[in-house]
C-alpha cells in the first residue's frame, strides 16, 4: 500500500528532478546543487505529471496513467543522460559550472553562527511540522474550501470515471467549477495509485507543497546569497502561523505560492549563469504556466511576469534580447497554456467576478472612490495581519500583526543594510515590479468585483497575500546584507566581503558587492 | 548611530528575526498542543460524511438528487454571505462531498430529495407543500425523500 501511495510522488519528483537536469545542466552536482533540483524539479514533475494526466483524460488512457508517468520518466531520464554525456565532454575543456558557482555565491559557509543558525532553524522546521500534524489531525479533510472546492472537484473526477466531463456543466456555480484543475487532478492521480480516494493524498500534497516552498526558498537564497540568508528566509515563512495553517488547509494558494516563488527564483538564475540563460528562463515560463493551470490568479501573474521580463530586459539589455528572452519564456509557457485554454474553452463554465459585467457597471466602480478607500484600508490591516491566520468574520478585519511580519523584514533591512550584487539587479527589479503589479492588480479586480466588497475582502485578501509572501521573503533576502558580514565572536576571519578566490567565470562580470551604507 | 547600526546592526537584525521567528513557530506549537486534548476524537466532517454515507445504496450511482433542510433553500445561501449562519451551507456542501458523483441540488423539486434536519425540522406545511413523501428515514434527521409530483 505504502508503495502504492508513494509512487506517484516519487515518479512525479524524478520527472521534475530529470527535467532540471535538461534544462539547467551542471557538471558539479553536489548536494546544493541536487537540492535545489529537488525543490525546483519536485513541484514541477509532481504538476506536470497532472497535466499529464489531464491530457490522458479525454484520450480515455487515464487508467494507464502509472505506465504513462513511467514512460515519461524514461524518456526525461534518457534525454537528462545523453545531454550529460554531452556536457561531461564539453566539461573536459576549461568551462564552468552551469549553475551559479557556489563557492563564490557562499561567503561564510560553515561558520559558528551558520551552524547555530542551521540548527535553530531545524527547531523551527520540527516545531512547525508538529503544528501541520496537530491541524491535521484537528482537520483531515482541510478547511472549508478544500471540501468546497479542491477535495470536491477531486472526488468528482475521480468518481466520476469516463463522465467526468459531465460535472462542469452540473450547475455547481457555488464550487467554482471554472477553477484551473492542477491540484485536484494531482490528488485524482494519487487515488488513480492506490485505487480509493484515501483522505491522506489530499493531507500528502498540502505536506509536500509547504516543504517544497520552504525548501525552494532556502535553497535559492543559497545558491544566490548565501546559506545564513537562506536558513533565515525559511525562518521568517515558518515563523507565519498563515503558512503552515494553510498549508495545512489543502487550499491551492500554497501550490500557487510556490509556482509563483519557482518562477522569479529561475528568473533570477540565469544572471549568474549566463551560459544556461535558456533552460533556466524556459523553466520559469513552465512554472508560470503552472500557476495559470493552479488558480485563476495565476493567469494575472503570467500576464505581468511576461510583460516585466520583457520590460526589464528591453530597458537593461535591448530589444533584441528582451525578445529571445520572452521568446524563451512562452516556449515553456505555452504547452501549460494550451491546457488552461482548452479548459477554459471546453469544460469551465462562466467565473463568478464576470456575472453582469457590463460597461456601464465598470465605470460606476472605477468612479466610485469609496471603493478605493474601503480597499486601500483592508490592503492596509491585511498587509501587516495576514501572516497571524485567518479573518474572524464576525469581528471583521483588525490590526494583529503578530510576532513576524512584513514591518519585521523591514526592521531587518534597516538593520542589515541593502547589498545588492550587481548582476542581480535587473532580476530584482524584475521581481519587485512583478509583485507590485499583481499588487496593482489584485487592487483593481476588488474595485470591479461583483460580490459585496466587504466579504470578498474578508474571506480571499489574506491568501491573495499569502500567495506572494515567499516571493516578497526572497525579494528582500536578496536584497538585505548578509549577517555574515557582522563580526562573529571566535569568527572574524569569515566575511562576506572577504574577496571571493575563484577564478571569475568567462563571460561573467566579476562580482561588485554594494556595501551597506 | 550610524556607525552603530553599521557595527551591529546585521549582528541585531539576525538576533532579532531568530527571536521572533522561534517565538512566532513555538507559539503556535503550543496552541496546538493546548488545544489537542479538546479536540474531537473523529472531526465533524467525518461524522457529517459518516452520517450521509448510509444514502449512497439507498440513491442510484449517477445523476441529481434535491436537497431540503430546516430552512428554505433560498435562505442557506443567503445567511452565509451575510455571515449570519454558515451551518447550513457547510451541511448542504458535506451532502454534496459526501455523495458525488451524484449532483445534490439545492432544490425540492426532483423525484428523490435528501432531508437533512440536523439543526431542527423544517417549518410546518414545508414538506407537504413541496410534496415531498418519506421513502426512508435514517434517524439523526437524515430523511430521504420521493417527490409525489400531485401534492
């Protein structure tokens, strides 16, 4: 049975571990660097192979999806062998590492106070799983919206077997059947496993989408930054009781938020490893199309992703590298695409937020600064409460910001100091006007929504921030100095500043850190 | 100041996220351990699944079944989004998890309508009005219903 319940996800991690090694070759595959891997290429195999199965759906082959997941493995894994035969030829002339070179990327690896802070934050992460187990066992089923929603939508598919097509057109507005279908497609295949719809696959996928989260984001500040910068990111998302309480949940932000944070970390990459920009930039169009196939919001982030990545790199490196870049991105995007389309088109009916639109309606709420107000005071509340949990909605919103927020990222800031490494720059900038926008974004669907602003506020706002709360940990990791730099009682010797002694990549700038001022 | 925050300041700033960060995990740790004895030993959707699982034989594996509770159907809506009451729609969607594939309509008007009377039974005259017959009553206030279509 355990076999059975563990095969999907391992054949769905291996795929997605596979698929980085094709697209972000490295001859140094080192425990950092398989962990990145893990995290990056876990979530995407494990919503690929959803995809996957959705395609074998009206191919009527869904009953032979342990096979199909098999031979996609193959041939991910034979393709992984031959490019890596490749590499390791091209690997005995002088050349570098595809990803980012750690050693550089990784001042103070090994001290005293990476130790401690390591060990800390293995408390944290225990601690914290003790609180996911607590609220499962409080709530297997999740909370509301997983059995309104994702759980639901997961027993109808799979219960459903050849007439799951029936259940879009079944009237069931109030389940939001126009929902994309990653994570109930993801739970459908792990019952398709072991052959009942078993409450623990649901629980399983809430579990590893919060790991791979935290993992993801730890793991990319250390590639990028450094391990300190890392442990203390992971910290600050489980120091979120909204976190590891919606993780909990099985709702489909926490998945969101990961495909969110996958996207501007793979975006990121491709600076410190020039010679690997396409992989790293066609990986980051699939994770934004994961996002678009994981919740409706999702389509907003591609549409503002694509639009950053083609501003950003038209202002820093012309047109005609915005448009190989962006080129790249939709050549990952679009096989995810083509699936959200047909779904859209075929089987989901109307979203409830386009009920009578009409013109007229629209220009009433845009004019209406009322609206604004109201939106701009929950934005506000929410900005700094959204990590203490959910809304009392018979109280309604109130300032509770808790012990960890966005005022203590901040405070961290201020304390620590901007360092920014140049060839980072336009990817920040790139992130910060990605969350900004959806920022923006979020705001105008509330100024034009059709529900009562009030309860649409009080009951979506705080998972609408949630989902980009690892996003914003990562932006202001790689912005703020890192710790090490600070003197260390019986650890001056290892700073961040100390000059790096490997020999600078070709066709890398050499480093230019900022020091604080 | 300046020099100050230049000297201790990453020093701080890492002390400080440790210390509410651990705080912020640890807390919440112990609410949940707090809270672990008062928590039921099966959760209330179980219960509630375990409750409309014994209709699954009585229905037919496919199709729309209606549904009536103690209030009209038009107010189970309705009191959740004015955040008055949202017993009743959590046992309406619960009907509805617990029996898919079958479709639970929001409604009394189909030829088998599932009564769920957990919270009390309708207001007098609803069930005859609606026409709707007793095929089966599985106590707890779980009453499947036929609809006599000449009331």
């Amino acid at each position: 049975m355990i076999v059975f319940f563990l095969a999907p996800l391992l054949l769905s991690l291996i795929s997605g571990v596979l698929l980085t090694f094709i697209f972000l070759p490295s001859p140094k595959n080192d425990l950092q660097g398989l962990l990145l891997r893990l995290f990056v290429g876990g979530g995407l195999g494990i919503c690929l192979s959803a995809c996957l199965y959705f395609v074998s759906l009206p191919a009527g082959l869904s009953g032979y999806i342990p096979l199909i997941d098999l031979a996609a493995c193959l041939v991910l894994g034979l393709i992984g062998y031959v490019l890596m035969k490749r590499d390791r030829r091209e690997a005995e002339r002088p050349a570098e590492s595809q990803l980012p070179d750690r050693k550089a990327a990784l001042p103070g690896t090994g001290s005293k106070l990476e130790t401690w802070i390591a060990t800390i934050f293995a408390v944290e992460l225990l601690a914290s799983l003790g609180s996911f187990l607590f609220a499962f066992l409080k709530e297997p089923h999740g909370k509301w919206d997983a059995w309104l929603i994702w759980n639901m939508h997961a027993r109808f598919l799979y219960r459903s077997g050849e007439a799951w097509r029936e259940v879009f057109a079944g009237g069931m507005d109030w389940s939001h059947w126009d929902y994309p279908l990653l994570l109930p497609l993801s739970i459908v295949r792990g019952w398709k496993y072991i052959g009942n719809d078993s409450i623990y696959i649901p629980a399983a996928f809430a579990l590893l989408f919060t790991l791979l989260t935290l993992g993801l984001l730890l793991c990319a500040l250390a590639f990028l930054r450094s391990r300190i910068q890392g442990y203390l990111a992971a910290m600050i998302l489980l120091g979120t009781p909204f976190f590891i309480m919606m993780g909990a949940s099985q709702f489909a932000d926490v998945p969101l938020a990961f495909f969110m944070l996958a996207t501007l970390v793979l975006l990121c990459l491709p600076a410190r490893s020039p010679e690997n920009r396409f992989g790293a930039t066609v990986l980051a169009g699939i994770a934004a199309g994961l996002c678009a196939w994981t919740k409706n919001e999702g389509l907003l982030f591609l549409l503002i992703v694509t639009g950053s990545l083609f501003g950003t790199t038209l202002y820093a490196d012309g047109w005609r590298s915005a448009r190989k870049k962006t080129v790249r991105f939709l050549a990952g995007t679009l096989p995810i695409l083509l699936i959200v389309i047909y779904f859209k088109t075929q089987l989901s009916p109307a979203n409830d937020l386009m009920e009578g639109f009409s013109l007229t309606v629209a220009a009433a709420k845009l004019t209406d600064f009322s609206r604004y107000a109201e939106i701009a005071k929950a934005f506000f509340i929410t900005g700094i409460s959204f990590t203490q949990g959910l809304i009392d909605l018979r109280v309604g919103m109130q300032l509770n910001p808790g012990a960890v927020n966005i005022l203590l990222l901040i405070v961290y800031l201020l304390l620590t100091g901007v360092r920014i490494d140049d060839r980072d720059r336009t990817g920040l900038v790139r992130t910060a006007a990605v969350l900004l926008m959806i920022l923006a974004g979020y705001f105008f669907v509330y100024v034009m929504t059709p529900l009562d602003l009030g309860y649409h506020l009080a009951t979506s706002l705080n998972r609408l921030f949630l989902q980009l709360w690892p996003s914003v940990i990562f932006l202001f990791f790689m912005t703020a100095g890192a710790p090490e730099t600070a003197p260390y009682p019986g650890d001056i010797s290892r700073t961040a500043s100390k000059p790096s002694t490997t020999k600078p990549a070709k066709g890398n700038k050499p480093k230019r850190i900022r020091e604080p001022k | 100041m300046a020099n100050v925050i230049a000297k201790y300041g990453a020093t701080a700033g890492w002390l400080l996220l440790v210390l509410l960060t651990g705080y912020a995990v640890m807390n919440l740790l112990w609410q949940n351990i707090r809270l672990y004895p008062s928590i039921a030993e099966t959760d209330p959707v179980t219960i509630h699944e375990a409750r409309i699982a014994q209709l699954r034989p009585l229905l037919p594996p496919s199709g729309a079944v209606g549904y009536v509770t103690t209030v009209e159907n038009g107010e189970i809506f309705a009191a959740e989004k004015t955040f008055t009451n949202v017993e009743f729609l959590a046992q309406y969607v619960l009907t509805q998890y617990t029996l898919a594939p079958r479709i639970v309509r929001n409604s009394p008007d189909l030829p088998l309508v599932v009564g769920n009377f957990i919270d009390g039974p309708p207001a007098p005259g609803f069930l005859e009005k609606n026409g709707l017959v007793p095929l089966r009553d599985l106590g707890d206030g779980l009453i499947l219903y036929r609809k006599d279509r000449k009331p």
